[in-house]
C-alpha cells in the first residue's frame, strides 16, 4: 500500500510539472522561464505544483526511512515543508523586497534540506550507488545555477532525479529490511 501511495503521489507530481512547464510557458531555457517568475502570473498552478513536489518526495522519503530506526528525517521534512510553504506564499518580485527574500530563503532552504534528506535516505540504507548519484546531481545543479542563473530546468533536474531514484528504491525493497530494530 505504501508503494502504491509512492508511486501516485510522484505521477501526480510529475503530471502537474509538465503541464505547469508546457502550458503555463515557463519552458526549459532562458533565465526569465524560472518556474518563481512564471509563479507570479500563474499562482495556482504554482502552488499546486509546490505542494505537490512536497508530498511526493516527502512520502516517498518517509517511505525508504520507515525501514531504518531513524527519525531525524521528520524534521528535515518539517523544515523543508516550512521553506517550501515560504517559497509559495511570498511572492517572488524584488519589488517586494522583504517578500522577494523569504521566497528566496524558503526556496533555497526547500531544496537544501530536501536534497540532504534524499541523499541521507539513500546513504542510511546502504544505497551507495544512488546516493553517490543524488550528492553529485546536487552539486552539479548547484553549479549550473551559479553558471546559468535559474531556469525551469536546472530547477527540475534533482526533483525528477529524486522522484525516479527514490520510486525504483521503495519498489527494489520489500524483501529485505534495512536497519529496522525488532
């Protein structure tokens, strides 16, 4: 059941990214197609894409850690919630300057904490290999940032990588538990 909750929350997400990509016009290039920009002429789909994004990588995150005796992670997932709930209720327009900076806190702080969550996810239960893939797909998506400024793309890179990596790890587990105290 779990699986299944798994794999619906992240289609759903990704259904509600492409269509957020396509339809809204946010596209894969350019700086001005960062998704926060596109967010401020289609704020509903932008906080349906959000909250999505969430659930599904917090799901399937809560998912891979109930097999371990680990805990942490609920608060990791608080605090992303909190930057993530920051990114989508403050408007992301430097005009709005004291706004333009908690969305931009809240988006960082999301993607940060989310990322070290998937990461720790895949390193606590002896995933090496994927977490070795997430540390270095943070890094990289760090750096094309740095280089390219934001664009819907670079933005998406490590949340589909998250949504893909995560899904074939909670459905390869079931036979074996992993650290889970008896």
């Amino acid at each position: 059941m779990r699986k299944a909750i798994g794999i619906i929350t992240v289609i759903t997400a990704v259904i509600i990214t492409v269509y957020y990509l396509t339809i809204c016009g946010c596209g894969l290039r350019g700086n001005e197609s960062a998704l926060s920009t596109v967010g401020l002429e289609h704020h509903t789909i932008f906080t349906l894409w959000g909250i999505s994004t969430y659930i599904a990588l917090a799901t399937n995150i809560s998912i891979t850690f109930l097999k371990t005796k680990y805990k942490f992670y609920i608060i990791l997932l608080f605090l992303s919630a909190i930057g993530m709930a920051l990114t989508l209720t403050c408007d992301f327009d430097y005009n709005k300057y004291p706004q333009y900076l908690a969305h931009c806190i809240g988006s960082l702080a999301f993607s940060i904490i989310m990322g070290i969550n998937v990461f720790l996810s895949f390193f606590l239960t002896k995933k090496y290999l994927f977490a070795l893939i997430s540390a270095v797909i943070l890094v990289l998506d760090l750096i094309m940032l740095i280089i390219f400024k934001e664009t819907a793309l670079i933005e998406i890179v490590p949340i589909f990588a998250g949504y893909i990596m995560l899904t074939i790890n909670n459905l390869k587990e079931g036979k074996e538990k992993v650290g889970v105290i008896q």
